[in-house]
C-alpha cells in the first residue's frame, strides 16, 4: 500500500472538494427520482406482461388438454368469460 499523499502547503482540503450548489444537488436528486420511476414503471410493464402470457399459455395448455382427450367441444371450455 501506498502512504497517504500529503496535501500541498497552504492548501485548504475543504476548497479541493467544494460542495455541489444548490440548483446542482437539486438536479441530481430529480434525476435519481426519475430514474428510480423509470425502473418502477419498466417493472410493472415486465409484471403485467408476464400475467398476461400466463393466462394466454393457461387457455393454450386447456384448449390442447381439450383436444387431446378427442373432444368435439373444446370452444366452450377455452372461450370462458374472464
């Protein structure tokens, strides 16, 4: 390991590393808000798409199972309300 690099003579470690302003912090917090949105929303898209595909592979695997079994009626069981 290296030994700490001493700060130049006269110089002020608290001025090497000024604070953000204000309107600067402001922005980066509305950009962290904003992504923190984006990714809620780009989930629930996953997550309602992912419910729909289940229910369309649900009726796809009962309308197979319906067939399958050589039934002639295998509109009604697939074609449920709801």
């Amino acid at each position: 390991m290296r030994p700490p690099v001493p700060a130049p003579c006269g110089a002020d470690t608290e001025s090497a590393m000024p604070d953000l302003p204000d309107h600067a912090r402001d922005r980066e917090e509305a950009d962290r808000r904003t992504n923190g949105l984006a990714a809620i929303a780009i989930v629930l898209v996953l997550l309602i798409a992912g419910l729909l595909l289940a229910k369309t592979l649900h009726k796809k695997s009962l309308l197979e199972d319906c067939l399958m079994a050589g039934r002639r009626n295998c509109d009604q069981f697939v074609n449920w309300p709801g």
